[in-house]
C-alpha cells in the first residue's frame, strides 16, 4: 500500500468511526508560522510533508467572475484590490485579516443582477491566477498556479482534498455579511431566490471540480461558517429552511463519487450538528475551543454518528507551555478512542504559535495516538 492509501484509509477509518493504526492529523497554517519556521529552520519548508500530515486541502477559483485583481491604490505595505467576487478589500503588512471596504451589491434588488461565470469554465482548474479565496487571508498572494498543478505534487503522498464553500460562506462576500443578515429578514424573497441562485452555481462547480481532478480526489471540503463564539449567526430553523437543502445536496452529491466529506464551520453551531448527522456529514471542523466546545464531551453524544476534525486549543499552543501542550493531546486524544476525531488545531496554527510547540504538539500525538490507545 503507497503512502498516500495508507492516509487515505486512517482518514477513512477515522471519519467512518474506526480505529485504524493511528489517530489521522490534518491542520492549516497562518502565514506568520510559516515565515517563522522558514527564518528560523529551512527556507524550503513545507509543513505537510515536515510534520506528515495525512490530508491537505486544494481549492480551485471559486469567484464568480474569473479575472486578475484590480490594484485600486497600493502604498507601501498596503494594498487595496478589487476580487471575482466584486468585493474591494485592503490588506496591510502582517494584519491578521483583511478589511472589506465595499461590496459589489449594495441594494437586495441588485442579487438577482449578479452574473456568474460557468461553474465548469476551465480556467478555474486548469488556469493560474488571482481568485479571493486562496489569494486574500492573512496575506495577498498574486498569480498562483493553476489547482490542478497545486494538487499534483501531493497525490503520492497524502489525502488530496477539494473544496467548496456553501452558499452563505459565498453569498456574503458579494454583499457583505451585515447586508446578508438583514436582507434575509427584510426581503426574505430576493434574499431566497439570490441564495438558490449561489446553491446551483456552487453544486455545479463542485461537480466540475470532481470530474477535473479525474478520480484523485479523496475527499472534499465544505466552508460554511454560520455561527460565533456564543452560537448561531441566525436562527436554526432559517438555516434548515434556507441553506439546509444545498448543503445536503453538496453532501449528496460528494458521496456518490465516494469522496469524504468534511464541513468547516467555526463558532458554536451546536444547534445544527443533529442536521449534520441527518446529511450523513462525515467529519465537523473546527470545533472552536474558545467557543466552549469540547470534542471529548461531544463525542459522549456523537460516537457513531458524527466524527469530529480539530478541537486542539490554539491558545495553549500559543502559550508555549510544554505540560499544557502535552495535557492538551492527551485530553483530547480521549474523542479518539473508537474512531471518530482527526487531531487538528481548533481553527488554524496562528502567527502567535512557535515552531518548538507545534512540533511538541506533533510529537507527542506521534507517541500516544497509536492505535490500541493507553492513556
């Protein structure tokens, strides 16, 4: 068995509720840990193959027009550009997030006048560039390669997953999240027709991205995050009138081609997760620490139903602690017993995160997350 089905399997048996030989881990990095490994150890780092990770994710242009970034002014380190999405944003030196200055629909009227081009155009699997999800986060990143040359290098090595927002992730960075909320409410209509509007281009991209990668997908990610730190951005019961049938129809239709399924939703979004069971969901990701969950309790009432990806609390890794990091691995290792949890940061590795506590964090799940558990 190659490298990349041995890791195929453990996140199989993982997101499928089995003990395989041992518990599978996947993360994602912010920028500012990346520069610091790299000054500090090795220019050519790369942290999935460093710490042999068992998953990556590969996202293809998602924006709805496909085009280069339009420089609206730039100044030193700062920089302000116009996306695919329509949406105008200004990134500035080592900031941890960019700030959205406009957006391209300002009236509800104007949703049903956003144009899309085709979710299976070429150009956003076969055709570098800039597109706003992989360009615009904690860095601006300009003419990447095309996805399919992203993914290439990784296909003997590691699970290869795709990705796709669903429909709320992707509506608000066309008319801003504020808009997306009270639009919702005030033009219920619109706001509903604009939504299913987004649901079909994305079930069609997510289509296309499948058939474009020719069967070497493994799995595939779905963005959504519809909750913070104290719960739910809107009520539940709107979620699973409005945004629940698309979900289900991306999960319907990833599991027809076998792919894994994997849902990122930050925040509380307890509320939902009985949902996700009912959609079949493999795996939930992130699981925020500091929104109060915690993958050992929840497993209590999952185990079986839904596996769970994350949960590590960055703030401990931040901390820099050796007993706390090595108390946190071994607490959360517990959700594992059984199956169930892929070990990964409750968000992502952060700028605040050293080298040194990462890969004690690596260190010591490589030493206790072998399979029969003794913790």
């Amino acid at each position: 068995m190659g490298k990349n089905q041995e890791k195929i399997q453990r996140m199989r048996d993982a997101l499928a509720h089995r003990e395989g030989d041992r518990v599978p881990v996947g993360e994602f990095f912010w920028t500012g840990f990346l520069k610091q490994y790299r000054h500090k150890y090795d220019d050519d780092f790369d942290p999935y193959r460093h710490f042999d990770l068992d998953y990556i994710v590969v996202t293809p242009n998602m924006d709805p027009r496909i085009r280069q970034f339009e420089i609206i002014e730039q100044s030193g380190d700062e920089i302000v550009v116009k996306t695919g999405f329509g949406a105008t944003i200004r990134r500035k030196g080592d900031a941890p997030m960019p700030r959205y200055e406009a957006f391209s629909v300002n009236r509800p009227e104007e949703m049903a006048e956003v144009e899309f081009d085709s979710p299976a155009d070429p150009r956003r699997f076969q055709s570098g560039g800039d597109d706003q999800i992989n360009c615009v986060g904690d860095a601006l990143l300009r003419n990447l390669p095309p996805w399919n040359e992203r993914f290439e290098p990784y296909l003997d090595d590691f699970a290869v997953f795709g990705s796709v927002c669903e429909p709320f992730e992707f509506l608000w960075r066309i008319i801003g999240s504020e808009n997306a909320l009270y639009w919702m409410v005030t033009h219920e209509e619109l706001f509903n027709a604009f939504v299913d509007r987004v649901g079909a281009f994305l079930l069609d991209f997510t289509k296309a991205q499948i058939e474009a990668a020719g069967g070497r997908l493994s799995g595939m990610y779905v963005w959504g995050d519809v909750a913070y730190v104290n719960g739910m951005l809107f009520g539940a019961p709107r979620w699973r009138d409005v945004f629940k049938p698309h979900v289900k129809a991306l999960i319907d239709l990833c599991h027809q081609y076998d792919l894994m399924v994997i849902y990122h939703g930050c925040g509380d979004a307890r509320d939902i997760l009985d949902d996700m069971v009912e959609l079949k969901l493999d795996g939930y990701n992130p699981l925020e620490a500091k929104a109060g969950l915690d993958a050992v309790e929840l497993k209590k009432q999952y185990a079986g139903k839904l596996a769970f990806v994350g949960n590590l609390d960055v703030r401990v890794l931040e901390s820099g602690d050796p007993e706390k990091i090595r108390r946190e691995i071994r607490y959360k290792l517990q959700a594992a017993r059984g199956g169930g949890w892929v070990c990964q940061s409750d968000h992502s590795v952060s700028s605040q995160v050293s080298p040194e506590s990462y890969e004690l964090a690596i260190n010591t799940l490589r030493e206790l997350g072998n399979y029969p558990l003794e913790l």
